[in-house]
C-alpha cells in the first residue's frame, strides 16, 4: 500500500487512504508519500510497523532529538511547531464546535519537568514505540534538558562499578526499574526518585547524585510497569520546590504536578481571570495547583481531592505560601451545595467528570464553571451535557505538552439568565 499522508489522526499518526481503507502511519506529516511494508491492528485500527518515505513533505522538518522515531515519548518532532499548534486547534475547534486558538508553549525545549526512564535489560532510557518490553537507550532527553544528561551519566556510573541488576519486565526479574527525574525549573531544585523491586540498595547510591536536592528510593512489590512505590529512604530535601509566578509549590515523588512548568504559569493566570466573586470550589484539587494560586488572590477558596496524599500536600503549599484555604478529602461524587460558591473550578481526569456530578451541578446551578480539560474528547462530552443550562463564554487551548498530540483547555461556561 502507498500514497499521500491525507492529515494527521487525533493521535498524531499519519492517515493514508487507499479507496474507504484507511492506514496509520507514526512519524509521519501531511504530504509524505510513503509505502506501507508490513502493518497489524491495534484497537481494531490497521497501523504500518514498517514503511518507507518515498518523498517526503515539504513541511517536514528535521527532528532535533536523535531518538526520535524509535523513542516513544515524541509523535511530532518532525512537524514544525507552528504547524503543532495548527493541529492541536483544528482538533479542539472540531471537539467544541467552535473556533478555539491554542496558546504556544514559552518553551519548547527542556520545558518538561518531570521524565520517568525505563532501566532495563534492553536499555535505560524510554520504551521503543509499539513495544511495552524493549528500550531504548538514552544519553540526553532534549525536552527535559541538560540535567538529564547529568543523571543518566551518574546513574550508568552506579550501574557500571555496583552492578545491580537490571529488571527484565517479560520476566518480573531484576532489582533496577526505573529512574524518575524532576527538577523544579523556576528554582533549580533536583529530584531523583530511584524505583527498584524488593532488595538491598548499594549505600553509595546518593554519592553519584551530589548536585541533586532530594534522592529517594522507592519499592515497587509488584509486576505493574508503574514508576512509583512505597519510599524506601530518601536522602537531602524531603521536598523539592516550584514556582508559579508568585506562589510555591512542594513536590514529592508521588506527587501529581502539571508537567510543563513555563505553561503552567500561563494556565493558573487563565483560570485566575475567569474566576467570579469571591467563594470558589476547586474539584480535583490535586496539591493546590489552582486552589492556592487563587487564594493568594484573595479568593475564598475550598477545595475537594479523593487522594489523601494531594490534600496533604495542598495543606502544606497552603501554609508554605501564608494563605487561608481549606483542602478536604471526598469523591467527586460526594460535593454537597454547589450553589453555595460564586465558581466552580474542576480539573477532572482524562475520564472527565463523574455523571453523578454532571447531574449535581445540573440541579444546584452554580453561577460560573471552569473547566479545566486534558481530554478534548471528554470535554465536548460533558459540555455537551453542561449546555442543558450553561452558556460557554470562553474557551482557549494552551499547549502544555510540545511535540506530542495532547492539548490542555480552559473552558468558562456562566449559567444560562431566566
């Protein structure tokens, strides 16, 4: 099979047709000719697992990380940044209805503040595209930036003289799994998180590490292929810091934090500006990322998590930044007098709001939502559902994950005047 690449999936995969068949095609852009050499299904979808381009686009462009195309961490390096953004607003205009720009991340290189490597029998570095077993090796990911390069250098220098060994994830063997990195971008603050299986860490492990601010360990007892576990020990700073314009976050290994810190900064400012009066109920709260932004404001804010761990979090960055915010522990589907607050901030999931609470905003009519979405496909579902009373007044896209398909939005809906 061969032919034009049409335009890109949602998923950021090439579309070739051939009659009413469609193909997908990765690490391709609108324009390349190309020839599908062997392909399988996924999800019910034919995908080409070897082909060739025969001519390439005239706007495709060089990528600027060596990985790419074996890495799975990036679809769309190949494709111009400013032709990302044309991508990612067609796709969210499509999902709303209506036209909707997508604000350019300020950084597109070493803006990612958070890679969680693979350490593995096949590689130490991200897993190959299409495959959940191989890796492939990594000396440097240019989307997080130079310190990465620091860490995996110090990290093959442990595995070199201490040789632990290193987890085969087809056999559940091997003590090393993988090595999250997070740096504060704002302040410089360092932290490694090592994920091992049950065994003895070398003690001289933290002594390769000595410009990070935090190194923990942590213990994986399972066969999931997750880079997180139960802390072990840590060593430094229990915390690291990050700033969003004024305010300071602390972050944990197992804390959730918006992963581009430069267009995080734009996103609290965008939610702070859509906010009316003075109550606000912040639903998925999370560790505080909006509930405390807002209210250092001056807003009153209250805020509801199902994690007891992010509330935890959201109380220490309440106390940290000097503000007056109540954070509490209950499911989506428990918030009780929505009508009571003047907004309503909900930053739900990919999976998008619980219909229980669909039907509870439905009934108590808060006067203003903001609805903060990672999902364009959920969103437009619940919109969809939210229209039976809301108008939406303002919707925007910022681009908080370059060079892949994802696309953040900020949605401001105001209940319909009787």
């Amino acid at each position: 099979m061969r032919g034009v690449i049409e335009r890109l999936s949602d998923e950021g995969l090439g579309v070739l047709r051939a009659g009413r068949r469609e193909m997908l095609i990765p690490h391709t852009v609108p324009g390349d000719t190309v020839e599908v050499l062997r392909w399988r299904r996924k999800k019910r979808k034919p995908i080409a697992t070897e082909f060739k381009v025969l001519e390439p686009s005239p706007i495709r462009t060089e990528p600027k990380c060596p990985y790419f195309g074996r890495c799975g961490g990036c679809l769309l390096q190949h494709l111009p940044y400013k032709e990302q953004l044309k991508f990612k607003a067609e796709k969210l205009s499509r999902y709303l209805g209506m036209e909707v720009e997508v604000l350019p991340s300020p950084v597109i290189y070493g803006h990612r503040n958070r890679i969680d490597v693979v350490i593995s029998t096949s590689g130490v570095g991200f897993r190959r595209y299409g495959t959940w077993w191989e890796a492939v090796d990594i000396e440097e990911c240019p989307v997080f930036g130079e310190t990465s390069g620091k860490v995996l250098k110090a990290l093959r220098e442990f595995i070199e003289e201490e040789k632990p060994s290193l987890y085969d994830i087809r056999r559940n063997e091997g003590f090393l799994r993988y090595i999250v990195i997070r740096e504060g971008k704002f302040t410089g603050d360092v932290m490694i998180n090592l994920v091992t299986k049950e065994g003895n860490l070398p003690e001289s492990f933290p002594d390769y590490f000595p410009f990070a601010s935090s190194i923990y360990w942590s213990v994986n007892r399972t066969e999931s292929d997750v880079s997180y576990g139960d802390v072990q020990r840590f060593w430094g700073e229990e915390f690291i810091r990050e700033r969003l314009d004024d305010v300071v976050y602390l972050i944990h290994p197992n804390s959730f934090f918006q992963t581009n810190s430069y267009q995080a900064v734009n996103l609290v400012k965008k939610v702070a500006e859509l906010v009316d009066g003075e109550r606000v109920l912040d639903l998925y709260s999370g560790v505080g990322t909006f509930g405390v932004y807002l209210a250092k404001r001056g807003f009153k804010v209250e805020g509801i998590e199902i994690n007891p761990f992010a509330v935890e979090m959201a109380r220490k960055n309440t106390e940290l930044n000097g503000v007056s915010a109540e954070f509490h522990v209950r499911s989506d589907r428990d918030v009780e007098n929505l009508s009571e607050y003047d907004t309503v901030v909900v930053d739900p999931p990919r999976a998008g709001l619980h219909p229980k609470l669909v039907r509870k905003i439905l009934k108590d009519e808060p006067e203003r939502l903001i609805y903060v979405s990672c999902n364009p496909k959920t969103l437009s579902n619940n919109l969809s559902q939210l229209r039976e009373k809301y108008r939406v007044e303002y919707a925007v896209g910022l681009d908080m994950f370059p060079h892949t398909p994802h696309v953040e939005a900020v949605v401001g809906l105001r209940k319909f005047d009787i």
